[in-house]
C-alpha cells in the first residue's frame, strides 16, 4: 500500500535532528521574551521554596521529637507550610505569564505553517494528500505545547531540583549525595539515549502512518459522490482499514518501547530509595542521624522520586512533541519552488498585452520540454482561443501565465513586465479565471461570488450574479445567496458552479479573462445566456478561451491550434477551417459528435 503515498512523502523534506527542530522551537520562546522570563523566573522561585521543604520537615520532626518546646515546634510548623504555600503561589504566579506565551506561539506555529504551505507550488500540492498536510499542522500545534512544557516547566526545573538536592544532601552525607547524584545522570542519560535511538525511529514511523490516515481519509470523503457511483464503500472501508491496522501495529511498538523506558526507570528510582533511605536508617542505628534526618531523608526521596518519574514521562513527550513539530519545521527551511522576488517591482497591468519570449519549460517529470523557445504576442484586448488535443500545452500556457510553475529559460511580460519580476499575488489577481470545473468554497453563495473582491457590496455581489446568469438559481434557493454550498460546491450541479465562477470573474474586473471550457457544463439554452454575459465581459479586456466545443470560439480575433507545445495553425474559425488542416479536422469531429 506504501507506494501509494510515495510522492506524497517526498513532500515532507529532510529528517531533522532534535536538536534542529528544537531550535526552531526556541525562536517562538524568544519572540517573547518578557512572558518567557517571567514564568522562568517565577518557576526558580518556587523551585526554591520546594527545596526547602525537605530542611522544614526534618526541623519540624526534630521540634516534635526532641525539643519539645510548643514555641519551636510551631515555628517549625509555620516553615513548613510557609515554604509550601510560597511554593503554590509563585508556581501559579508562573502558570499565568506561561499560557498567553504558550497560546499566542501556537497560534503564530499554525499560522506561518499554513503560509508557507500554501507558498508551496502547483506540483507541491499536486504530490501532497491535504489531509495529510492539515494533520501535520494541527499535531504539530499541539507537539509546540509538548514540548515547551516539557523543557521550560517541567525538565528544566526537575533537573535543577534534582542537582540541588544532590548537593545538599552530599554537603551532610558525602556518599548518599554522591550515589543521588549518580543515580539522576543515569537516569537522564538511559531516558535520552534510549528515547533517541530505541523510541525515536518507531515514533516517527507511526506519525508518518497517522499522516496518511488524514490523507487517505480526505481523499475518501471528498470523493464520496465517485465512491457511492461505484458502490465502493466496502472497498474504501478495506482500504482504509489496511492503513488503520498498519497504523495500529506501529504505533503498539512505539508504546511497547515506551514501557520499556518505564521499567528501566523504575528499578533506578527503586535503587535510589534503596540506598538514601537504607543508609539513613543505618546511621541513625549509629546514632548519627535524627529522626528529623529520617523524615528529611523520606521527604527528598518522594520529592527526588516525583521529578524523576515526571523526567521520564517529559522526555517521551519531549520526543514525541519533537517528532509532531518536525514537518512544520521541515516547512519553514524550505524554499518555495515559485518564490517572489526578494524587491517584487510594482505590477501594472493595464491594456493585457501578453507577450511570450522564446520561453521554454518542461514538468519535473518530463524527459523533454513541452515548450521549447516557443514566442507568441496577445495584443490588448485580443480575444485568443487555444484548441488542439489533450496535453498539446493549453491548459500549461494558462498556468505560465499566472507563473504557476517557473520557466526554464525565456520571460513572459504582461504590459512589457516580466511576471517573474512581480509577487504572484498581484499578478495572479489581474487574471480573473473560470477553470473547467470550479471548486467552491464551503461557504455560501455570497462569499464564494464575493471572494474575487474582498469587501464588496451585496448589491454587487448580485449585480455580478445577474450578468452571469446565476441569480435565476440563486433566488430560488430557501436561503438565497446565503445557501452554503458545501465542500467543493458539492451541492450545487456543475453547471451552477460554472456560473458561481463566471460570477466571480465578473466580480474581479481583472483586465485579463481566462476561460477553460467555461460553458462545458451548462445546458444548450445556458449556454447562449452565459455566453452573451461572457462577451459582455470580454468587451476591452485581453481574453483567452480554452475550448474544444467550437462553438464557443467561432467569433474569437484569433485561433491557436496546439499541438506537443507549437502552435501548428493560427487565424479564424473560418478561415482555418478553409484551409483543411488541424483545425479544419478538430471541426469536422466536433460537428460529427454534435
């Protein structure tokens, strides 16, 4: 089943270290830095305090036992829930400069995620499952708050505690300090050593399996009308239920390996308590420890034992937060396959002259250039139909012009611009395109008009669905042009959402109009409405119209007749159609199945 998913990984980038994407991490912290320091500063305070409670207890349990005096023993009592009550404020204290630093990270991680994929390139998305992409942004949202919380609130002071504790008990009983302090190097050394080459590699693999399952799904669901066609759910199910059970058994050896961790690191805090308390016991037997020395002993051990199993259960979620945040990492070191210009010139588009200049291009997985010093002129205001057999180049000169893919040798100008000179936003919003079969949004019929001008007027949001024919349809709808049309346009025909589309080009009034088959769906009847409305469009603007119905082009200025990248015929309707040649053989087939 895995080489189903094949290109879609290759779109993930490089594996990167922990220490990379932990760095990549730490730029969000330092975005931040008073929040950051605040909380920093409030856990050491009351890191402080919890390591008094341990000298509190056994200075209360020495009042109580050998003293005697009511005086020391509750002074001793007010040390100790003093240290504790410290403790709890300034760690809440902490909390509150934490989470606002913690939320606002998130949310910029899952906002410059999102850009930078959707920087990414036609053959990027081509090659990537969405649902895979979603589930990686969304984990990888969560995997920032695993790890911060691991590193800064929990690691961070756990080892600190740790040290400390060692030292004081290692200033009064030089070997139980010694033998603690062995004991936390161990156990934080088994934890990252064994999570980075035993855990690591099977965690990655089950995250990679939790990837497809968000692809596969997506894939599924947004085909559902193809799957019920064919009567395919029982298959879809198998299918997916292949990849769940892939998934199931990956991700039980990564917990299996887990667990294994855990054991390791219970017989160490096993051989901790062991020789802290079994030494204290065994001097107070010599008469060299009190029993205040005994509960000191037993209150560090459970402090000590506390930190070291939350080190153990933070450095499995410090892996596993790594391991969620790496594709977001990844994301950011990569290089846009069509960047912007580092200085994008202002782009002017105004007459819609297009000028192709010996350009040549060829797809990643072509042997040989589609266009190779291919030159063509639109003059403003031209009216270009483009027809010829399926991967003649149409539909590819379309996609050069809106700089979808980079060029490898030549320049395409708009208005004498080189596109490649200009942020493809603003190229791209000078083009207003209605594709072969338009995908909406799910939202409604309003927003999906609206969406080519933002901040437009209702009146004309529907100024523009009456020129396109649509408002007919539109008004019968219960809810109008409130009506959401669900995903893709889903519950709308296609012809509805062609119209929807040519709504929105004329709500662009861009200077240049791309047309794919933009009737191919609509009704005889339809046709001739939108087609009147579509040449009222047209009126002054550069327009280009991919066409195999003929119909749609008989009045076009020019036709170029395409084939393997070269234009093989040009002029119009009739006039090719005289001369008996590409053209003339493309009409005569037409009319045939007409």
């Amino acid at each position: 089943m895995s080489e189903h998913y094949e290109d879609e990984e290759v779109t993930r980038g490089r594996v990167l270290s922990n220490g990379q994407v932990m760095a990549f991490i730490a730029g969000f912290w330092l975005r931040r830095r008073w929040l950051l320091l605040g909380s920093s500063g409030m856990v050491m305070v009351a890191l402080a305090c919890e390591l008094a409670l341990p000298w509190a207890a056994r200075e209360l349990v020495n009042a109580v036992t050998i003293d005697g005096e009511a005086d020391r023993v509750w002074m001793a009592w007010g040390l100790f829930v003093g240290a504790y009550l410290a403790f709890s404020i300034s760690r809440n204290i902490g909390f509150r400069f934490w989470n606002p630093l913690a939320a606002r990270n998130m949310r910029d991680m899952t906002n410059e995620g999102f850009r930078r994929v959707q920087s990414f390139s036609a053959d990027w998305h081509a090659d990537t499952f969405a649902g895979a992409t979603v589930r990686r942004l969304s984990r990888a949202m969560w995997g920032y708050d695993s790890v911060s919380d691991a590193v800064v609130i929990w690691l961070g002071p756990a080892l600190l505690l740790l040290a400390g504790q060692s030292l004081l008990i290692g200033l009064q009983w030089p070997v139980v300090g010694a033998m603690c302090f062995f004991v936390v190097v161990a156990f934080l050394w088994l934890n990252l050593w064994l999570v980075k080459v035993y855990v690591r590699p099977a965690n990655l693999r089950s995250n990679a399996l939790d990837s497809r399952i968000g692809g596969a799904l997506a894939d599924a669901l947004s085909s559902n009308p193809t799957v019920k066609g064919f009567g395919a759910e029982a298959r879809e199910e198998a299918r997916f239920g292949e990849l769940t059970e892939q998934w199931s058994r990956a991700v039980q050896i990564t917990w299996g390996r887990f667990m294994d961790i855990w054991l390791a690191q219970n017989l160490l805090t096993m051989a901790l308590q062991a020789v802290m308390t079994g030494t204290l016991v065994w001097l107070w037997t010599k008469g060299r420890a009190t029993p205040g020395d005994i509960a000191f002993g037993i209150t560090t051990f459970m402090q000590m034992n506390g930190y070291l199993r939350n080190i153990g259960e933070n450095v499995r979620m410090l892996q596993k937060g790594l391991d969620d945040v790496e594709d977001v990492a990844n994301y950011a070191g990569m290089t846009p396959q069509v960047a912007d210009p580092e200085t994008p010139q202002p782009f002017r588009a105004v007459e819609g002259e297009i000028v192709f200049d010996g350009v040549t291009f060829a797809y990643k997985s072509a042997d040989t250039p589609l266009y190779d010093g291919f030159s063509l002129r639109i003059a403003p205001g031209e009216r270009v139909a483009l027809v010829g057999p399926t991967g003649a180049g149409k539909s590819t000169f379309v996609k050069l012009i809106q700089r979808l893919y980079d060029l490898n040798a030549g320049a395409i100008r708009i208005d004498g611009q080189d596109i490649a000179a200009v942020a493809q936003g603003d190229l791209r919003r000078a083009i207003a395109a209605v594709p072969q079969d338009p995908a909406l949004f799910h939202r409604t019929i309003a927003e999906n008009i609206g969406y080519a001008r933002p901040g437009a007027t209702l009146d004309e949001i529907r100024l523009a669905a009456r020129r396109a024919r649509a408002e007919e349809f539109i008004d019968k709808l219960p809810k109008g042009y409130d009506t959401l049309v669900g995903e893709r346009g889903v519950k709308l025909s296609g012809g509805e959402r062609q119209r929807v589309a040519i709504a929105r080009a004329f709500l662009a009034d861009a200077p240049i109009l791309v047309f794919d088959e933009a009737t191919s769906s609509l009704d005889v009847e339809t046709e001739l409405s939108v087609q009147a409305a579509m040449d009222e469009l047209m009126a002054g603007r550069t327009t280009i119209v991919i066409a195999h119905r003929l119909s749609t082009i008989r009045h076009a200025d020019r036709i170029l007749v395409f084939d393997k990248g070269r234009i093989v015929e040009e002029g119009k309707h009739a006039e090719l159609k005289a001369k008996g040649g590409a053209y003339a053989r493309l009409a005569a087939v037409a009319e045939g199945t007409a």
